[in-house]
C-alpha cells in the first residue's frame, strides 16, 4: 500500500461532468489499496473571474482581501470533489488550507509554505477517506488566509507530499508528461517516461509551462518523486526524480526555447573593473530580472557590453540603459526584441565531449547565426533571430536523434 498525492489543475475539473470523472478515477485508485491526498484548483477561468470582480470595485485591492477572495475557487472545488465521491459510495473529507494548517509567511499573493501540520490527514487516511485539500492557500500565524501566487496548487501537493512523506506526488495536467521539444514545433518529439529535477528546471525555465519552477524545486529539495501525466488520456506520463548513477542517461534530454527574449547591448563603454554593476545595477533596482550577459575583450580602452531580459521588460530597460550609457559617456546603446533563445539539456552531457559542436554545425548547417552563447554542466543556450526558432529547434532535435529511443 502506499500513500499517493494527486494534484488536479482547473482544465480536468473544470465542469461538473469532468469533477464526476475524476472522482470516479479517484475511487478506482482507492480500491487498489493506496491511500490517496487529492489537491485541487479552482475550475478552469474562476481565478481570473474574481480577480475581475475585485478590480470593478478597486483598482488596487488590498493583498489580505484579494487572498480572502481568491482562496473561495480552490474552496468550492474541494466541496464540490467530496459530494461527487460520496455520491458514487466512497468516504472523502474536504479541507482548506487554514484547516489542515499549511501555515505560510505573511506575504499575501505570492506567499512561502513553512510548515505543514499532517495530524487531521493521517487520521482522516486511518478512517478509510479520500482527502480533498485546496491548493494555492495557507494561513500566516496570525490566521489570515493567504495564497501562494502562480502554480500555488502545484506547490502546495508537492509540499503535502514532502510533509506526508509519500510515495509519489502525481500532477494530472493537460499533456500527457514532459516532451523531448514542443510537439506543436517538432511533431516527432517524444515523450520522456524519466527526467531528472535538474533537467526539469531548465526547461521549466525556458518556458516549458509543464510544471511551476517553485514546484520542482521543492520536489528537488525534499526528494520527491514526481509524475506528469494526463486527466484525459492513459499512460505512464513523466517521473521526475533525483538522478540515478547506475542508470544509462540518454546524453540530450531535450530541446527547450524562450520566445520571450530582448537584447541590449551598449557599445564603446570604458574597460574598468566595476562596469558591469554601473550599467546592471539600475536595471536591477527595477526589478528587471538579466539573463544571459557577455563583455567583449577590451579594445583601446572600451568594451562592449550586452544582455538579455525578458520582452516585457524591454522598452523599460533601454530607457534605463540610455540614461547609463549617457552618465558613462558610452558610444552608443542597441537593442533588439525579435530574438529567441533555444537550448540543449540534459545530464548526459557532463561526460560527453562534443555537444557544442555538434549544436554550432548543425545551426551553421541551416546559416543559423548565433549572437550568444551560454553554458552550465547540463545546458548549452544560444541566442538566434527569432524568424529561425522553428528551424533551429527541428534541425537541433534531428541532429541528437531525440525521436528515437
């Protein structure tokens, strides 16, 4: 027998008739011996549909209230999921996360789990129950309900599942696990039956929108076995989990890509130690958040420096880079927002020679240019015009053979 947390996002129970499948799903599970933590979402637009109704009132509603409000779309789910599996004969129990006290910090809207009271869920697993608990919410010390921001749900069954100690914690989602590349880009990407939290957080951070990045990494720091797999169809789905030396790692994992990329470069900037944090710093205390960074070789005493933000933040970081490059008697500052960043991971690659070059020949191949390059052990990022991404991410995941086993 083992323990199992199962998270449902708002598309696989977005109406009554699919809160009835999963419920049905659910109890079929339960009769297999395991017990079973359900985690759920609100239903698929209900979010956005409070948050509507708080702007019609205030355009800038106070942190505490909005929390109050969102928190109630996690609790009709809860309630909703519990009738449906009492209705088909099974004993299930629904709590908020004030009830199970998934106690948080005091940050409301984006807030942090701290520690997670299992008592009232072990005694409701004894008494033969299903437990439903909402996700995306907790409570600060002082009782105010808070919410844990963007794929709160996500994080609150990997936190349950760290804290009940269980055997797995299984994402039902809309795909049906993680892909060697987007399938919408390359129709023959695979999907991967492994992959390590390392790898995972690459991609989940070059805009595979499988899983949250604060997910992963939770599941990472407390070793939890996590699954992707689909609300709609059967199969397998994706094991995310640490990784295993005795197994044979393909060396890429897969190909992931960043639509959302700008780039800035300031040219002919003085070539002194403590440039970089002159022309950074201000574009940090605007919570501008830099990705990829490269400094030419210095040459008569300039240097050139570029970066990388996200599309959203540019028009506002070259105001503020023009304002720098004036201040540093800068030559001249560019920028260009039509630019993509794909990328090469997996864990393979740390004891394989050769994956730099074979990603540099094969874009050359297809007259690819590459303004940027970045590296880490297990990932190999460029930069290219973003009229190339769909070319580049095919002939990428040709070239390591990723459709094939």
């Amino acid at each position: 027998m083992a323990l199992i947390v199962q998270k449902y996002g708002g598309t696989s129970i977005g109406t009554v008739e699919r809160i009835q499948q999963v419920a049905t799903k659910i109890i079929k599970h339960q009769q297999t011996g395991d017990d079973l933590v359900i985690v759920v979402s609100a239903m698929s637009g209900e979010t956005n549909r409070l948050i509507g109704l708080a702007n019609e009132l205030n355009d800038h509603p106070r942190g505490r209230e909005l929390d109050v409000l969102l928190s109630t779309g996690e609790q009709v789910t809860i309630a909703l999921l519990c009738m449906a599996i009492q209705q088909q004969g099974a004993k299930a129990n629904s709590y908020t996360g004030s009830q199970v006290r998934i106690l948080t910090d005091n940050t409301h809207n984006k807030a942090r789990i701290m520690e997670i009271d299992d008592n009232k869920i072990h005694s409701a697993l004894a008494d033969g129950h299903i437990v439903v608990v909402a996700g995306f919410q907790g409570c600060d010390e002082h009782g105010n309900i808070t919410t844990l921001g963007r794929g709160g749900s996500d994080t609150t069954a990997v936190a349950l599942a760290a804290a009940l100690k269980a055997d797995e914690c299984q994402i039902y989602t809309d795909v049906d696990g993680v892909y060697t590349t987007d399938p919408r880009v390359v129709p023959e990407a695979r999907r991967l039956d492994q992959i390590t939290y390392e790898e995972m957080l690459e991609m989940a951070s070059l805009g595979a929108k499988v899983l949250q990045i604060r997910s992963v990494e939770f599941a990472r720091n407390y070793n939890v076995p996590l699954r992707v797999l689909s609300s709609f169809k059967k199969g397998g789905g994706t094991l995310i989990t640490a990784e295993d030396p005795k197994m044979e790692k393909a060396v890429i994992s897969g190909i992931a890509f960043n639509r959302d990329e700008a780039k800035l470069t300031v040219l002919g900037v003085p070539d002194h130690p403590g440039i970089a944090t002159k022309i950074l710093g201000p574009i940090a205390k605007e919570n501008i958040e830099v990705d990829m960074i490269i400094q030419n070789t210095g040459h008569q005493g300039t240097t050139d420096f570029t970066f990388t933000v996200h599309r959203n933040d540019y028009q506002a970081a070259l105001k503020i880079l023009q304002s720098t490059a004036d201040t540093l008697n800068a030559r001249e500052v560019t920028g260009d927002d039509k630019i993509t960043k794909v990328s090469v991971i997996g864990v393979g690659m740390r004891s394989h020679a050769g994956i730099a070059n074979t990603m540099f020949e094969t874009l050359a191949n297809e007259n690819i240019n590459i303004s940027m390059i970045s590296t880490s052990e297990i990932k190999i990022s460029v930069v290219v015009d973003e009229k190339y991404l769909e070319l580049a991410v095919r002939s990428l995941h040709g070239a390591f053979n990723l459709e094939h086993e």
